[in-house]
C-alpha cells in the first residue's frame, strides 16, 4: 500500500492533508453549514424570533455536539469545549449572521449550489478529524478497548445527531421517532464507518498507515457528499449491503414482508371466547316466527295444566 502512494504520487498528499490545520477556516465551514442546517429545521425560524437564547443554545449543540456527547461519555465536563472562547465567539458570529443578517443576504449566499458544495466538502473534511481525535482521546486511557474507542470516535465525528432529540426539547419540540439510533441517517452511519476503520488502525488490526486513512477516508466522503447534493439524492451508498444484511442475519424465520406488515396477535383462550359466543347469542335479535311458536307452547303447557287440574279435581 506504501508503495502504491508513492507510485501516484499520493505519500505527499496525505502528509499535507495530515498537517492541516482546521481553524479558522474549515471549522468556519463547519460552524455555517450547522447553523444553516438547524435554520432549515421546522419551526426554528420561529424560535429564533421568540426565543434568540433557545435559538443560540441549539446553534452551539448543532456546533459542538460532538466534543459535549464525548466528553460526557468520557466522564469530564460537559461545558468544557465551551471553554474555548475564540471558537464560541466565531459560532456565535456565524449563528447571528445566518439568522439576523439584514435582508438575509448570508444565508441567501451561502445557500447557492456552488458555495455550498464548497462548504459543505470543508465541513466534512472536518469530520475525519474529529473522528480521529475522538479515537486517539479514548486510546489515550483505554488503550485496550476497541469498542471504547469506536463509541468516542462516532461520538465525536457524529454527536450533534446522537443529541438531536436533547437539541430538539430545547426548541420545544418532542419526536422521540427522530432518533439516530432507530433510523439512522447518512452522516451517522459514515461516522460510524470511519470509528471503526480508525480503531483499528489505532490497535494495529488495519495494516494502514494514520494518514493515509485520513486521506482515503476524506476522499471518499467528500467526494459522496458532493455527489449526493448534486443529484439531491438521501440514499446511503450501502443501502445494498446493508439491506443483504439484514435480511440474511436480522429477519429471523419470517420473510420480510411479514415484518413490514401488520402482526396479527395470536388467538389466547382464557375463557373469553366463550363469553363472548354467550354474550353474542344473548344479543342476537329474536325471529317473529320463533316468538309465536314460543307463545303457541305456553298455550299449549297452560291448558295441559288445566286439563290434568281438573281431571285431578274430579
């Protein structure tokens, strides 16, 4: 594989990629498309309007989710990414720009196809970093545990959809059927790819070199960002594999159909049932032909009676 970078000429590629620094401008990218994405929620330019404070809380959760769910899960201050001042103060800039701006003119220019493919590429460039660091913060104290390290990683890269739901109460609004983990979307499943493929390149499973993973990894999901904004596509590119998985380990002895269809409950007899035919045959309306014969007997029993009376009394 070394070898093969260098024959492409990619080894000097990678070593610059490795070296660049992500502030101020690609986590200036970040910071946009975030904001931009939580202004296109439901409801959030109304929030915005009632509540800056709401909306301001939600804007650094969409920012810093990642480093917050982290850092929890790590057990250190919830607050701490907060704690860097000049990152705060730029997306808190970024949030009142996309929101406040006179006439809209940011969020207008950067929602433009072409700006926005740009930003959009930086900020997921941004996500191979974040994933990393959160592989090497939890490798630092658990250098053994490669589920650790994964969990840390897709935390990090993938935290401010993990937290949608918290993000979601904070602006009033409560869908528990949102959750990433019940139905996950693009960025949390190609977050989770790359935790595991930095895991185990980070425990020596994966015979790769760290940058060349890095840039293999940024290529591809830059690259499959770009492509999905530009046929306006949401399928995953794994939805085959995925769905030849599920049905080959997940489904069970049921077809799939069955699954997707509504389960009938199975018939239990607890004495119900038979009930209920009682109950129905007391409800079933009467025929006029069964009363009259019904009265008919009674005629018949009631002179039957006097007959053997008065056969008695004499």
């Amino acid at each position: 594989m070394m070898d093969l970078f260098e024959l492409l000429y990619l080894d000097e590629l990678s070593h610059g990629l490795a070296n660049l620094s992500m502030f101020p401008y690609f986590d200036m990218a970040h910071y946009i498309v975030s904001v931009m994405a939580l202004r296109e929620q439901p409801g959030a330019l109304e929030v915005s309007r009632v509540s800056p404070l709401a909306c301001w809380f939600s804007s650094m959760l969409y920012c810093f989710g990642g480093a917050v769910l982290s850092g929890i899960m790590l057990a250190e201050p919830p607050v701490a990414p907060l704690s860097n001042g000049t990152s705060v103060l730029l997306a808190s800039i970024i949030w009142y720009l996309v929101f406040y701006c006179p006439m809209d003119v940011v969020y207008c220019c950067a929602s433009l196809l072409p700006l926005r493919l740009v930003l959009s590429g930086m900020k997921e460039t941004t996500r191979t970093w974040k994933v990393l660091g959160g592989v090497t913060q939890a490798h630092t104290k658990y250098k053994d545990s490669l589920l650790v390290m994964i969990a840390i990683g897709w935390a990090r890269g993938a935290g401010g959809g993990l937290i949608s739901n918290f993000e979601q109460l904070v602006r009033g609004v409560w869908k528990p059927e949102t959750n990433e983990l019940l139905k996950m979307s693009y960025p949390t499943k190609i977050t989770l790819i790359g935790a595991v493929l930095f895991a185990l390149q980070h425990t020596h499973y994966l015979p790769l070199q760290k940058h060349h993973l890095m840039l293999l990894y940024t290529i591809f999901i830059v690259v499959n960002k770009s492509r999905m904004m530009l046929t306006g596509s949401s399928s995953s590119p794994f939805a085959t594999i995925e769905s030849a998985v599920y049905k080959t380990l997940f489904t069970g002895h049921l077809p799939y159909t069955a699954l997707t269809d509504e389960v009938k409950k199975p018939c239990i007899d607890n004495g119900t049932a038979n009930r209920n035919t009682a109950s129905s045959e007391q409800s079933k309306p009467t025929h006029p032909n069964d009363e009259r014969s019904s009265t008919l007997k009674a005629k018949e029993e009631s002179e039957d009676d006097n007959t053997t009376n008065s056969k008695k009394i004499n």
